[in-house]
C-alpha cells in the first residue's frame, strides 16, 4: 500500500512481521494508549498516520517494531492468582 506515493506498512503488514493477527496488533495499540492498559510502560510504537480509522507505519518503523517485540513481557507474566502458600 502507498500514502502520498510512498510505500506503506498497514496493521496486516505488522501483523505478518510479528507472526500475530491484525487485530491482535491493533490490540497492542489500544493497550499501549490507556492509562492502565498493559503496555503503557512499554508502549507500542505509533503509528505514523491513519487512513480513515486504520493505522499505518513508515517501512523505516519495522526494525522499533520488531524491537517493541522481542523486549515485552513474555506469555503470562504480571497475571492469573496468586499462590495460597509461599
């Protein structure tokens, strides 16, 4: 996709590069912008404009984005119920 004649990446193009759904993508955006959301210390890079509601990021972004990846926290960390004995 382009933008002004430049070569863009859409959430689908994120999405491919990090191995998740496109809308899991969007997921990380909406928790990186709320106050309390699970990636507000360690937000996912914004995007660089939206067409309509859909984001969009510069092929340059692709190297922050990968880093945001490999630096999150792992599957189940920070969450469920805590133990009943220590």
């Amino acid at each position: 996709m382009t933008v002004d004649g430049l070569p863009v990446l859409t959430s689908e193009d994120v999405a491919r590069v990090l191995g998740v759904k496109s809308r899991t993508v969007r997921q990380y955006l909406y928790e990186s912008s709320r106050p309390d959301g699970r990636y507000v210390n360690h937000p996912f890079p914004k995007p660089a404009g939206r067409i309509g509601r859909w984001p969009y990021w510069l092929p340059e972004q692709e190297q922050e984005i990968r880093e945001w990846d490999a630096g999150r926290a792992g599957q189940g960390v920070g969450g469920g119920r805590p133990r009943k004995t220590t």
